[in-house]
C-alpha cells in the first residue's frame, strides 16, 4: 500500500501531465487561428486592394444606384 505523500504525488504528477496536454492543444489552436486570421487579412487587403483599382474615387450620384424597381 502506498503512503499518503506517495499517492498525493502521483496523482499531482498525472493532473500535471494532463494540464500540460491540454496547455500543448491550446497553444496549437491559438497558432493555427492566427495563421487563419493572418491569411483573412491579406485576403481582405487584396480585395480592398482589387475594388480601389476597379471603383476610382469618383463623385456619385445615389441615385444612378437605384435598383429599377424604385
């Protein structure tokens, strides 16, 4: 039979372990949201990118934007 300490220690030992799984899946998928972040912001700098240099800054009328049914 196993001592009060020793037994205390083992099960401190595998939370410790099991805490340090879980600490080890956290930082994965915070690293791969920001990977998917990073990707999501170049993504959106090219559009931005893509509609500045289709739509120059011109004046426009609102109203030339009306769907026909109006």
């Amino acid at each position: 039979m196993q001592a009060p300490t020793e037994s205390r220690l083992d099960e401190l030992e595998a939370k410790l372990s099991l805490a340090e799984d879980l600490i080890d899946e956290l930082n994965h998928t915070v690293f791969r949201q920001q990977e998917r972040l990073d990707r999501m912001q170049q993504q959106i700098l090219l559009l931005h990118q893509q509609i500045q240099s289709l739509q120059p800054n011109e004046e426009r009328d609102l109203r030339d934007e009306l769907p026909p049914h109006y």
